[in-house]
C-alpha cells in the first residue's frame, strides 16, 4: 500500500471484477469535491481462452483511456502511477468475484444432524453446496469417493459426532475423503483446504488420516452437544480460507493483487461496507440488494445490527437455470402478462446460462427476464429473513428447538413496516430501460410494507466505493451522494386485505411547489404520481402527506391510524401500492394478465403499444 496522504489524491481508478463483466471507473476531484468521471467495461476473462483475470480489467481501463483521454496505461500494458497532468492515476483499487464464487462438498455423521448443520454454515457463509455425504447417505463408499473426485470442490467442510461421543464414524468418513485424494477446481500444485469442525476427540484421529493429503484446518465443533448448533466458527474459517486459496488461486489474481494500492476485497464485502456506511451516517434502517451473474447477496441494517447473506445459486446468467429450477415454472410465469410456450421458456434460459453477457433484443424477452429477477429477488429474501442464527445479532448459537420450528416468529430481525430505504444494485436492475421496471422488481421482489423509500446504484459502482471507503471515506461519500445512487422514490403499501374494488386509502400530497394531490386508491390498484428531483442540486424533492388508510389498514401508523409525515420523490416519483399485504395474484390466468397489464399501464412500465400487442 503506498503511503499516500488523502490531499495527495487526485485521480482514482476502480476496478470489479465479477463473473462476467469487469466494470472501470475514473474518480477525479473537481475542486473540493470528488466526482464520477466515466465507465468502462468489458467482458471478465477468467475462463479459456483467456483464464487471466488481468485481461478484462486492462481491457475496462482500456475503454476509460478512450473515453477520457487519459493516459492510464504504459506500453507493457502496466497501470502507471502517480498521476501526472494528463497522465497516470494516484490510486488503483479493486474488488472481485470473477470464478463463479465458492464451491463447496459437506460432509457429516448423521445427514439430517450434524451434515445438516453443516450444509447450514457453508451456506451461511456463501458457498454452493455442491453435495453432502453421510454416513447414512445410502451411497456405497466407492460411490461417494468417485463423488469427491468427480466434483472437485474448492473446498470441504467435515463435521460430526458431539463433544466426548463416539469418534468411530467420523473418522470413516475423513477415511473416504483421503482415500478420494481431491484435488481443487482451481490451481495446481496446492492442496484442498478441509475444515473440521466435529468432535474434540476425534482431532488426533482426523489430523493423523488427512495431515499428509490436505491443507486441514480444526475449528469448534458445529454440534457440541445435540441440543445446540455453533456455526460462527466454522463460517469465519470459510471466510479466511476463500480469500487465502480459492481467490488467490483464479487466473491471474497474484498479478492484479501486486497492481493494486490496498487489499482485494470480495465484491459483495465491499458492498456491505457501503450500505452500512450510509445505514449508519443517515440513521436508517435499509436493505441492499446486489443481483449478480451467479449470486445474488443480500444485505440489512436493522436496529444498527449489520447481517449479509449470499444466495450463491441466484443469479441472472451462471445460475439462472438453477432460480428457474428453485422458483418452479409457475412462480416466474405469473409474472409475465402473456402466453409463452414452455419449451421456448427453458431454451431461453440455458441459452442465458451458456452466454451470460447476451442482453434482452425483443420486449417479451425482457419482460421474461425481469420475471425471473424477481423471482431471484423473493428468494434470496427468504434465505435472508431466514437465518436467525446471523440475524439475532447477539445470538449466534441456536437450540435444536428453533432448527424444528418453521415460523420465523421474532426471530428475524428484519421488519418491513420499519424499513427505510431498499436499494438495489446489479445489471439488471442497475440497467433496466426505464427506471421504473427496476422499481417494480424491487416492490414485487421484497413486497415492501408501508412507507419505503427505493433506489438504484446507477452504473454499478457500490462495489469499487466500498473498497474505497477503506482508504478514503470522503472521497466515497461524496461520488455515492452524487453520482451512485438513483432515487427512484418512495412506495407506500398498505398493510391488510380487503375486497376487489374496495377503497382502502385515501391520500393528499401537498407538493413542493404548493399545489395538492389528492385522491383514493382501492384495493387491487397501482398508482403513480410524479414527484421528481431538485434541478439545481439533482436531489429528491419532498412533499407533505397525509395518509389516511381506512379500517384494518396499516401504512406504518397502526390499523386505521392516519400518518403524516415527508415523503421523498425521484425519477419514478410515489408509487401506491394497494394490492395488500400479504400479496396474492389472481388465480385465474386471464383476470392475472389483465391485473398485470393494469399495473403496468399505471407506473409506466413498458411502453402502451408494446402491452398492448402482447
């Protein structure tokens, strides 16, 4: 890390790698401030023909070079530093995510126990779960060795057996992952890591079968007793481990790793710091979203407590034959206001799979891909919500009793009515046609409750603001206020169900320029009213509401309790959303189509003509 003063710091240059594209961005200070100059990117070149990751980021700072002017590379194709005039750059940064993410096999004694609990911390800490092995697994030893060697995981994680019990089993299975000898999806030369995280009394016996074959790591035992799980543990072991080899181990990344001015940092930490960042500075509580080729990462700050989850099988091109195959046919399609045939349906998503940087060219296509976005989005929230273990703050060991119950109950901490701002990231959202489509994705995805402002990172830049925060937080602050974030506005949803055709809010705005709006939406019905940006300053205009839902209602004040409050415009305004909490769509496919179509017509969302040839 150079040793540079923050005044030093004229010109930065970022860099994210993720699984398919690398994104460049050129900050500059204009005066006091520091300001977005351009983007560039190109495609991520971590697979044949390339396999260095290096190339696409040169290739992205290529395009910054075309776009600018500025020289930013020298004939070796080196980054040349410091900045000089038109020339150079003071700091160079990045982040990563190129090599479709963690991979990982579990294995465990008992499988609906220990592999379980298992499966449950490698998932936590954002690994593809590949396969789980057990004793019980019904699979012939020879059968589960040819498994280990076929899938070549990055990494495995070995548990079983509680604290002081039988040791004999657990040692079996260590047995059958030494005699499978696996060796690692990426790198030669360098042995797979393997945690244990089973009983104390097996260490020895453990240490001694797998010591010469592979790079084990021993952490606390997942199941010290059969009554608790502690999985904090074995999932910061993940953590560490992904950085040291699997990262270290993608094509080209010890290069860029001598290029860059501070440590590398996974694409989705980076954007955790800065949702936190802005949670924190503003007093909020908010959700962020950060929809990816191959997985889609979750992040929330309730009540100051920061928890991030990654659904390492949701994405939009890598993994979105496996949203296809986890949401069902059915759940994407209720989304799509038009017939489409189901063989025509999956060919469009293996084709997605097989080339993950090919856009939307018709209108049905683009309606189709933003149904699947959704449906990601709904998934991954599940998982979110659903991990108690993270998102008690406090508590990080659970009790057998609470892995039995299937409500959520208080466990979660996440509380729709009390959310303040969901912001999402990622092309699809990031570089949706109107900005509107990305503000439905959202409400529908999440189906926030009450009064919930909504924004989008504009060209995908939270990643590279993140790693800068860590060296230069003004700098990160100011381009995200300024040039990050797209305020779309605000959404209000009533809480409460009620009959079609039935009014169940009534509404005034008292809008900046001292006119007033006001209106009743009935139940099953979208609306929208304009409230924009300040012109001179590019900030969300404001304006007075009062919000009268009628009884057994809630927009946030209490069933049938009026609340007043500022409500914050954007590019898509306000958008009322009466189609009531929880959220059914008709079950009749064609009134679901013509319900659908109306809300569209209602925010704006495609163009009138196209809604109306499907």
């Amino acid at each position: 890390m150079k040793d540079l003063k923050p005044e030093d710091i004229k010109v930065i240059l970022a860099t994210d790698c993720g699984s398919t594209t690398t994104k460049a961005i050129l900050i500059e200070r204009k005066g006091d401030e520091y300001r977005l100059i351009v983007r560039g990117e190109a495609p991520t070149t971590v697979e044949a023909p390339f396999e260095d990751v290096t190339m696409g980021v040169l290739n992205a700072v290529g395009e910054v070079e075309e776009l600018t002017g500025r020289k930013l590379l020298d004939e070796h194709g080196k980054i040349i530093s410091p900045a000089k005039d038109n020339v150079g750059t003071d700091l160079y940064i990045s982040t990563s995510s190129a090599g479709g993410g963690l991979q990982m096999m579990v294995a465990g004694v008992v499988r609906s126990m220990t592999a379980e609990s298992a499966e449950r911390a490698a998932l936590g800490a954002g690994a593809i779960v590949m396969d789980v092995i057990a004793s019980n697994d019904k699979r012939l030893p020879h059968e589960q060795i040819q498994r280990i060697r076929h899938l070549r995981p990055d990494m495995i994680l070995l548990s079983g057996g509680i604290d002081g019990g039988t040791t004999t089993h657990v040692v079996e299975i260590a047995e059958l992952i030494a005699a499978a000898d696996p060796k690692p999806r990426l790198g030669i030369g360098y042995k797979l890591p393997v945690i244990y995280a089973g009983n104390v009394d097996a260490r020895k016996a453990v240490q001694k079968t797998l010591g010469d074959k592979v790079a084990l790591d021993i952490v606390d035992n997942l199941r010290p007793v059969l009554e608790r799980e502690n999985l904090l543990p074995a999932r910061e072991k993940i953590h560490d481990l992904f950085m040291e080899h699997v990262m270290a181990q993608a094509p080209g990344y010890k290069k860029l790793m001598n290029w860059t001015d501070a440590p590398i940092m996974p694409t989705p930490g980076a954007v955790g710091l800065i949702i936190k960042t802005i949670a924190d500075q503003e007093g909020i509580e908010a959700v962020g979203v950060d929809i990816g080729g191959a997985t889609t990462d979750i992040f929330s700050v309730f009540q100051g407590v920061f928890n991030r989850t990654v659904s390492a099988n949701l994405g939009m091109s890598y993994s979105v034959s496996n949203v296809f195959a986890e949401a069902g046919l059915e759940n994407v399609m209720r989304w799509v206001p038009f017939h489409m045939d189901e063989r025509d349906l999956r060919n469009r998503v293996k084709n997605k799979m097989i080339r993950p940087t090919t856009i939307p060219q018709l209108m049905e296509e683009l309606i189709f891909e933003q149904a699947i976005a959704k449906e990601a989005l709904r998934l991954a929230f599940i998982q979110h919500k659903s991990f108690a273990t993270e998102l008690k703050g406090i508590q990080q060991q659970r009790t057998i009793g609470d892995a039995f119950t299937q409500e959520l109950g208080g466990q979660t901490l996440v509380n729709m009515m009390s959310l303040n701002m969901l912001i999402g990231s990622g092309g699809v959202l990031s570089h949706a046609p109107r900005r509107q489509q990305a503000a439905l994705m959202l409400i529908d995805g999440f189906l926030p409750e009450g009064i919930t402002r909504l924004a989008v990172d504009s060209i995908f830049m939270m990643p590279q603001l993140g790693v800068l925060s860590t060296v230069h937080p003004k700098a990160a602050t100011q381009v995200f206020d300024k040039d990050c974030l797209i305020h779309l506005g605000t959404c209000i949803a009533p809480v409460g169900e009620s009959k079609e055709e039935k009014e169940i809010l009534d509404y005034k705005f008292i809008l900046p320029d001292g006119k007033t709006e006001e209106g009743s939406v009935k139940y099953g019905q979208m609306r929208r009213i304009p409230l924009g940006l300040d012109q001179a300053t590019g900030a969300p205009l404001t304006c007075q509401a009062i919000l009268e839902p009628h009884r057994g209602f809630d927009v946030g004040g209490g069933r049938g309790d009026k609340v007043e409050t500022t409500i914050h415009g954007g590019v898509t305004g306000i958008i009322i959303d009466c189609r009531g909490r929880p959220f059914k769509l008709p079950s009749d496919h064609k009134v679901r189509i013509r319900k659908l179509k109306e809300w569209m017509s209602a925010l704006d969302i495609y163009p009138q003509e196209a809604l109306e040839r499907l």
